[in-house]
C-alpha cells in the first residue's frame, strides 16, 4: 500500500506479536493503519468485515480469496528457487488454508513430485475438523498460541 500511496486499515487480534507489528509498519509507513481488536483471528476478521460493509472499503480476506491464494503461491516458488532444486518434501502451516492452496496450486504446475504436508495447531485445526465433516465447520474454541494459525473455520476456496 505503501508504494502505490494508498491508505490501508490492517485488523489484528490483540495477541499479534510485537515484531508482526513492528514489520507492517515497516512495509506501510504512513499509509497503514494498524487496528487492534478482539481476542482472536475471526473477531478481527468480523470487525474489518464491518468495517468494509458500513465505509465501502474493499476488504482483502487474509486466506479466502483467489488473488491472496495466488500470492501466497508465490511461496512455493520461492523455496524452490532458495534451495536451488525443487524439494521432494514441504511441511506447511495451516490456519485458514490460504497459504497450502496456494504453494498447493504452484508446486502441481511446476513439480507435482513434491509431497505437501499441512501441519496445524491441536487447539485450532480448523482444516482438519472440515475434512472430517465435508465442509468448512466453525470450531467451538480456538487456543491462540499459535497466533498466525488460529482461525476458526477453514476457507471454503483452500478446502476445495
């Protein structure tokens, strides 16, 4: 938002960590807003949600959007090109599912050999819960340690 001089609000759940700030700050200078809210991942979710809504500002979902699948995608290309080859192996974080779909979609395009394991918090296995029924489920709870992974319903889009 930053290099396209663009004003952005960024909603974060209380327990974001210090240096997660302290980077989005470092990204979007003056142009970010940073608004802390809500115990968890969804509650800040649902205050941007209302936001959006009652402003008509465009909201970028974070793990539920073709666009931010593509460019969490990106990932995957990264790792190979770091490593210089492509990996027989890659163990990847779960929360809202964004991040597997999209390093997902680039390694069946250029090295569908490589094994992808999607790994998730006990507390908030939110994918692994709407494996088991089908379909996107809401978990009762969600423990937040794992801040960056504690999402309580998996994204229809990374399901499929």
């Amino acid at each position: 938002m930053q290099c396209l001089d663009l004003p952005g609000r960024i909603y974060l759940p209380r327990n974001t960590p210090r240096q997660k700030h302290e980077r989005i700050r470092s990204l979007g200078g003056d142009a970010v807003e940073i608004m802390v809210t809500g115990e968890t991942y969804d509650r800040a979710y649902q205050a941007a949600r209302t936001h959006a809504d009652e402003t008509g500002a465009m909201l970028v979902l974070a793990f539920d959007a073709p666009a931010t699948i593509a460019g969490q995608g990106t990932v995957g290309r990264e790792i190979a090109e770091q490593l210089g080859e492509v990996p027989h192996r890659v163990i990847v974080p779960i929360g809202g599912g964004g991040l597997l779909a999209g390093i997902a979609a680039w390694f069946a395009g250029n090295a569908p050999e490589t094994q992808l394991i999607g790994v998730e918090a006990a507390g908030a296995a939110s994918m692994t819960a709407a494996l088991r029924a089908g379909r996107p489920v809401a978990l009762e709870s969600v423990d937040t340690f794992v801040d960056g992974a504690a999402v309580q319903t998996a994204g229809s889009i990374p399901f499929r």
